[in-house]
C-alpha cells in the first residue's frame, strides 16, 4: 500500500513551483549562517585564551607591564579555557529557554520578522562580543557573559521559524527526504564557519568574528525582503488544499495508522471550518499534543550524544591519538558528512514506510553498535573516518529527523489540522528540551573523561541511546 502512495507523493512533488526552492535555500542558508557563528566562536578558543593570558604568552620584555597586561583576564591559560567552556554551557542554557519563548512568538508574529531580526541582532551581539570589545581593548567577563546569553536567546528564534515556514510550504508528500536533506543546514553551516574563520585568522581572532557577523547580518536582512512564509503569500494554495488529493492527507506519519480509505469530503468540509477557528494554540496545549512529550524527551537524549560529539570531537582525537589539532578538525568533518547521508535516507525510508519511528528505531539499535566499534577504533585515520561517518549516519541522521520532519508532523497533526500557528510552538519544545539536554551533557562529559577516562565517555553515549530508545513513541 505505500508504494502506490510513494508515486502519487512524487507526482505532487513534481509540481513544486521555483518558490519551493527558494523557500528551501533561504532557509537552508539562514540557518547555516547562524550555525556558522556558533562554529567560529569553537574555532577561535585558542586565539581568545591567548589574548586573556598574556603574562603566559607574551615574550617581550621590553613592554611595560601595565601595557601588555591591562587585559590580563586570567592567571593562567588552563583558567581561560574553562570559562570558555562555562560560555558554552551559558549560551546552551540560554538558547534551550529562549527556543520555548521563539517558538510561541513565532506563533504569533510573521515568522519572516521574527527569523529576520534573530539573524540581525544577533549579528550585533557576536560583532560586539569578540570585535569591538577587541578593538576597544575592553575585556571583562560579566560583560562577555551577558552577552553569550542574549546571544543564546536571539540566535533560539531561528530553528522554530524555519522549520514553521518549510511546514508551510512542504507537506507530508515527501517530507522525511526534503527535510532530511534540507536538516543538514546545520553541518554546512559548521564547515561554513571553519572556513570563514580560517580565512581571516591570521590577522587577529576579532576578524573571524567580524567575517561572520558582516554574514549573518546581511543574510538577514535577505531573509526579511525575500522569505515567503506561506503559499497564501502569493495567491497559492496552502499544503492542506494539496494533501486532500492523497489518501489519508490529514493522519500524521508519526500516529502509525493504517486505514487509508476515509472519505475525503468529510476532511474537506472540516478543514475549511478549521481554518477560520484555530488561532495559535498555548504552550500547554502544544505539550499535551501527542508524541510532543516523548519525542522531545528523547531528543534531549539524542542532542545529548549529537552535541557532545560536535563540542568534543576534535579534541577527544588529538587527546586520545595524539593527532595535530588542524588535522583532527578536518577529520571531524566525516561526522556531519555522515549525519547529512544518513538524515536524508532514513527520511526517503520513512516516507515509503509512512512511518518515522520504526525507522528511528532501527537506526539508534545500530548506533549502539557504531558506539562501540569507534571506542575502539584503532590509530588510523582512515579506519576512524570511516568509523566516524557511520557513528554520524546512526546518530546525527535520527537527530535531524526529530528536529526537523517529526516536528512537522507534531505540528500537523490531526487534533490541529488546517492551523500553522502551532509548528513553531511544537518545534521550539522538542529543541529546547534536547538543547537542556545537550547543555547537561557537556558538563558530564568533561566530568567523566577527567575521572574516569574516554572509554567511559562512550558507555555513558550508549547509555544516553537507550534511554532515548525507551522514549521514542512505538508507532
């Protein structure tokens, strides 16, 4: 029964008009963008250590002390370094509060202002905290601590927004693969801000801030002149008038119903009726949506390993094989390339199977295994890489279809059919459980690698797959 229904989804996916595509790029690259700035920040740690501990760096002696020292944040470079860490979790912190506020004002507001003035300010803020401040020569850690923190709440406004909009412009016809495909925003935005970094490195860590920032800004500014939010923007027809010619438009992938003969006419009649009478639903109502709960439990699980693996990575590799640290950055990379594959095809699985969590299911039972085998990966590069690629295809691709499709398919479920003032709201719960999650999980791992060692790391990942196994709903 679903192949036929394959070929009828491919039929209406055919008809996607060049809008589609430039909803799909916009806000692809939107999100890259804001990815990219989280990415230049980790890429540049060593550069800002160094210029908080000058007295353990600086080897003239013909300089006054008071000169080179005037920004002498911290006595030593290992002090430096864990408040670079605390910023890091400040900023998780404050990002997973501010996606349960985003989502709702997205919600409630046009999502093209809300994403166009996240991606703005929060240009600013990044501009502020590591060029001016730079330019200045002013160093002061409450400052730089306020900052991470608006950073966190401003930059939490851009997940929920474009995954609303591509839910308004994509409908279950295809989803899993489009938005497989598209959810790898995050990792080129990740090689994206390596690359703008790198570039300009060379000439003071204030300039890959700058780079970033001059990007991100002028992105959003794209956004807010070229973003269309909806179909109904421009006089097309919403995703609800297009899903009604498939068999059972309106039963979410996620429920694992198999009756596909209702009669149409009755969702017809509903829908209409819908659409004048659900405004957007509360935060409450959203939590109580089914599945809304459980998937967002076990995305924290899953966000948990996903990110520890993003913040850690490079450095568990020059730690653990005693590789240079640019080497082990471009290794790194085989991990997202893995989770781009792997989100793309369990989404295609998905929609042939019409169901999201068998596929899920599957997936996290083999991570355990590649969990496994790359603890014990032995010291060669391209054994690891190809370790690592399928580590990512096992556990960044499951992650890119919660955050992404499932939480499309949450937001359209039946109960709220025919309403998009409810993708935002469901979709910043989901991420901003799993980024709690994931802000827990970088104090636990530093935790447990200082006392116990990596290998425990590891049984500690695996453990954090099967909790998160034990919540996907078993539909």
């Amino acid at each position: 029964m679903a192949w036929p229904n394959i070929f009828q989804r491919g039929a209406l996916l055919s008809q996607f008009s060049h809008h589609h595509v430039v909803v799909f790029l916009l806000t692809f690259f939107s999100y890259s963008l804001l990815h990219a700035s989280r990415k230049t920040f980790s890429n540049v740690k060593v550069s800002i250590s160094k210029q908080w501990t000058p007295s353990a760096f600086n080897k003239s002696i013909e300089l006054p002390v008071e000169i080179w020292s005037s920004n002498h944040l911290f006595p030593s470079a290992e002090e430096a370094t864990l408040f670079l860490g605390t910023l890091d979790t400040i900023f998780l912190f404050s990002y997973a509060v501010g996606l349960f506020i985003s989502g709702i004002v997205g919600d409630r507001l046009n999502l093209r202002w809300v994403l166009s003035f996240g991606m703005c300010s929060s240009a600013l803020v990044v501009f502020v905290f590591g060029t001016l401040t730079e330019w200045l020569h002013f160093y002061n850690k409450g400052l730089y601590c306020s900052l991470w923190i608006v950073n966190g709440l401003l930059q939490s406004s851009g997940w929920p927004c474009v995954v609303a909009v591509m839910g308004n412009w994509f409908g279950k016809a295809g989803r899993g693969v489009v938005f497989g495909l598209w959810s790898a925003c995050a990792s080129v935005g990740n090689i994206l801000g390596a690359c703008l970094a790198s570039s300009v490195l060379q000439y003071g860590y204030e300039y890959a801030f700058l780079v970033t920032a001059a990007v991100q800004f002028a992105g959003g500014i794209i956004i807010f002149f070229g973003l269309l939010v909806s179909p109904e923007e421009i006089g097309l027809p919403g995703i609800e008038a297009e899903e009604n010619f498939e068999d059972d438009s309106h039963r979410p992938l996620i429920s694992g119903a198999e009756n596909e003969d209702d009669a149409e006419p009755n969702y017809s009649i509903q829908e209409d009726k819908t659409i004048t009478q659900v405004k957007a639903i509360s935060f409450y109502q959203a939590c109580c949506l089914p599945g809304v709960i459980a998937y967002s439990l076990a995305y924290a699980c899953l966000k948990l390993v996903n990110y520890s693996f993003f913040f850690w990575l490079p450095f568990y590799l020059s730690n653990n094989f005693g590789w240079k640290e640019a080497e082990a950055d471009k290794l790194s990379i085989w991990y997202d390339v893995g989770g781009i594959i792997g989100g793309t095809l369990q989404g295609f699985i998905s929609d042939v199977l019409q169901k999201r969590a068998p596929v899920l299911a599957l997936s996290l039972l083999l991570a355990v295994g590649s969990l496994v085998g790359y603890s014990r990966s032995p010291n060669d590069k391209s054994i690891n890489a190809l370790l690592m690629a399928v580590t990512g295809f096992f556990i960044g691709g499951p992650s890119n279809m919660i955050s992404s499709a499932i939480s499309a398919d949450l937001g359209r479920q039946e109960l709220i059919q025919g309403s998009t003032e409810a993708l935002a709201t469901v979709t910043g719960i989901v991420d901003g459980t799993g980024s709690i999650g994931a802000a827990v999980g970088q104090y636990l791992v530093s935790l447990i690698q200082d006392n116990l060692g990596w290998m425990w790391v590891f049984y500690f990942f695996i453990l954090m797959k099967k909790r998160r196994e034990a919540y996907t709903p078993n539909h």
